[in-house]
C-alpha cells in the first residue's frame, strides 16, 4: 500500500474539479438547452383576456385574494408553455379558441352577457365532459395549473398556511441565564 502526501491529494483534487468543469461546459455548449421542435406559445390579447376570465371564475375575488390579481394566469401560461408537450398545447388553445362560441350556442346568449354563476355552470359542464374529451382535459389542465398557481403564491402561502421560509430565529442579544 502506498501513501499519498496531503499536497499530492490536494492537486490531484483540483485538477479532477477543474476538468470535471470544463468537460461541462464543452457538453453545455454542443447541446441546445431545448429541443429543436420546441417554440413558446404565442397569445393573442383575446385568449390572454379569456384565460384571465377562466382563472377568475374558478377562484375568484373574495375577502381573500383572488387567482387573477395574485398572477395565476401568468402561471398557467407559463406552465403550459414550458412543461407541456406541443400536441397538448394546441388541444388547449383549440378548446380555448372555442370557448366563447361552444358558451354562447350553450346559454344561448353573449359571453359578456352571461352572469357569474352561468359560465360557473358552464366550466362545470366543460369538466364534466359533456362538450367533449378536449374540452374536460382542457379543464382539469386548467383547474389543476389554477389551484396549483393558487396555492403556491407568496400572498396564500405567508398569510394563510403560515409558512416560513427558514423556520427558527436567531436572536443574537439575547440574555444569557447563568444556572
């Protein structure tokens, strides 16, 4: 068995981390970050405007803060756009783009005329599955992004789960109790 002095391992240590480094940033910069077939959603102000819409009457504005004005609709668009496939983002944006016409053949009037608790009703019949399997995957995408954006908010997470980012305090100039 041989011995290794503390300056030979100290090198051999570096030059391990050094090249393990370089290695990674050569791999880095052959490899695209993401795949070729890979484009971010484009959308237009009318489907920005009826995602908002969707968000808001699935958890709206209360005492508390509701999903729009906490940014969930930002979420859900980011959501969508990074951490889901491309097939299932067109889905989305299909039942999306036919949403104000598939509510207004159903309440058999205007979308800006349909009161709270009708397009509540009609979101219900959406995840039901009554307008189709797109539509209620599309739904339960939506619902399940909108709780998930919810839930996850600094607002909802500090004032209503107490939650603490580094729990335990240190308080330096407290007294010392001599026993």
């Amino acid at each position: 068995m041989t011995t290794i002095s503390r300056r030979e391992w100290v090198k051999g240590m570096a030059l391990a981390t050094l090249g393990s480094v370089a290695f990674y940033d050569l791999t880095a910069q052959i490899k695209p970050v993401f795949p070729s077939s890979w484009k971010p959603m484009v959308w237009t102000k009318e489907q920005d405007q009826l995602l908002s819409d969707w968000v808001g009457i699935i958890i709206p504005e209360s005492t508390i803060p509701g999903a729009v004005s906490l940014g969930v609709p930002l979420f859900v668009k980011t959501m969508l756009d990074d951490c889901y496939q491309p097939a299932a983002q067109e889905a989305f944006r299909k039942v999306l783009d036919g949403f104000r016409t598939s509510l207004e053949s159903y309440l058999k009037k205007p979308w800006v005329q349909a009161n709270q608790a009708e397009k509540e009703q009609f979101l219900f019949t959406m995840s039901k599955g009554n307008l189709g399997p797109d539509a209620q995957k599309a739904m339960s995408t939506l619902k399940g992004l909108t709780i998930q954006g919810y839930t996850s908010s600094e607002e909802i997470m500090v004032k209503y789960y107490h939650y603490v980012m580094a729990p335990g305090f240190f308080n330096g100039c407290a007294p010392v109790k001599k026993s």
